[in-house]
C-alpha cells in the first residue's frame, strides 16, 4: 500500500541542479512504493531557475513549482512548501545536491521507529571555516537549549506531518526544527548521510551573516522551549 510524500526543495538561483536533482529523485524513490511528488520552492530566484523548474514539469508529472513573490529566506520557502502539501509524509533537503536524494528512502525507513529522522554530515565536503562554525553553533546550541543535535544545520530529513504541531513559522525556522520537534515530545534519531561537493551554483551563506543571525535566533529559541506548554491529556465527559 503505498503511502503519501511530499519531498520539499527550497532553492534559489539553483539553475544548473534543477534538472538533476529531479532525476536523482526519480532514481531514489522509482523501487519504492511512495506516492512521492517534488515540491520546488523557488524563492524569487533572479536567474532562470523559475524557467527550469516550468519546462522541467512539463515533462514530470510528480513535480509541483511554487515561486514566492519576493524573496524571503529559506525557512520561509521550507514553510511554504511544507504547507502547500496535505501529504502525511514530509521529507526535506537543500536544492544544492550537496544532500544524496539516495538517502532519503534511508530516514524514511526510520520512521517506522520514531516521528523525526534527521540526517548527519558525518564527512561534510564544506570548507574548514564552514565546518568549525558548526561545532561552535553545535556547542551554543546544547548550552543555551539543554538538547544535543549533531547536524541541525542538515537539511536532509523525514517527519511525520503531526510533528509540526504547535510548531511556528519564523525566519531561521529550518536551523530549529529537530530541536522544536524534539522539544514537543516526539522521538528523534539522527542518522550519518552522504555529503556531497557542490557542483552547481555558489553557497547563499556566509560566517557572519549565519553567525548574528544564529544568535539571536539562539536566545529567541532558548526562551520559547522554557516557555511552551507540553501536550496535555485530556478526558471528556459523555
């Protein structure tokens, strides 16, 4: 019996991975018995990344093209594309092919066993700068917040939809998510991933604008776990 996917592809002026990342995708889930569509999310690309993903779903039926109107940063092309979707299945990944789509049936195959499957770069293809301001972003993250995530900033990841339950949208959204999931009380695990170089197309972030940015995104994170209301059972009279 199949079941319901949606794979969720933020991107902007990612013109030259478009097309194979589609077919990548096609060659992941085509032994599988997923009712799996390709959301692209372009967010307000200023290259001919809109005009590749039109002609690419001209000739595949599974993709679906969504573009923002202006441009709005990734957790808000994730979000969009995540609520775009009505499936219950949701799996994510950057549109850079630095993630393996191969890896997806992977965490998908997790979720027989937890609600969240988060990917880990276990051997990142990033510069030495890249990959230290992740082990400091790391250590901040379990000080401020009291939970240890390896890789948060790992795209690549399959959740149940209920996972999102009092989960809000906000600019820095994708960098939290396995944090607030885990956070609402559902099970997490984190799996090693293959991480690729890119080939196609220059990185959108840099140190500093992911290290101020991540700061206060920290503290507001930090104050909204201390805060939430955990789910509470209740009983209804007859």
């Amino acid at each position: 019996m199949s079941r319901s996917l949606s794979i969720v592809v933020p991107v902007f002026n990612e013109s030259g991975n478009i097309e194979p990342l589609a077919r990548e995708m096609e060659e992941a889930f085509s032994p599988t018995s997923w009712d799996w569509e390709l959301v692209y999310v372009d967010d307000a690309s200023t290259d001919d990344t809109w005009q590749r993903i039109l002609a690419l779903k001209q000739t595949h039926p599974r993709v679906r093209a969504l573009r923002h109107r202006r441009n709005a940063g990734q957790s808000a092309a994730l979000w969009t594309g995540i609520q775009s979707s009505d499936s219950e299945y949701i799996t994510t990944l950057d549109g850079d092919l630095q993630n393996d789509p191969a890896d997806l049936p992977m965490l998908l195959e997790a979720l027989n066993e937890v609600d969240f499957a988060c990917g880990v770069r276990a051997k990142r293809k990033d510069s030495w700068i890249r990959r230290t301001s992740s082990k400091v972003a790391r250590a901040a993250r379990r000080s401020a917040l009291g939970v240890d995530f390896a890789d948060t900033g790992c795209a690549a990841r399959a959740f149940r939809r209920k996972t999102l339950r009092g989960i809000f949208a906000f600019n820095g959204l994708h960098r939290f998510l396995p944090v607030l999931v885990h956070g609402g009380g559902f099970s997490t695990r984190e799996l090693p991933i293959n991480h690729r170089p890119r080939v196609s197309g220059v990185s959108k972030y840099g140190v500093w604008n992911r290290l101020g940015r991540g700061i206060f995104d920290l503290i507001a994170v930090a104050w909204y776990q201390r805060r939430r209301l955990d789910r509470v059972e209740a009983d209804e009279a007859p």
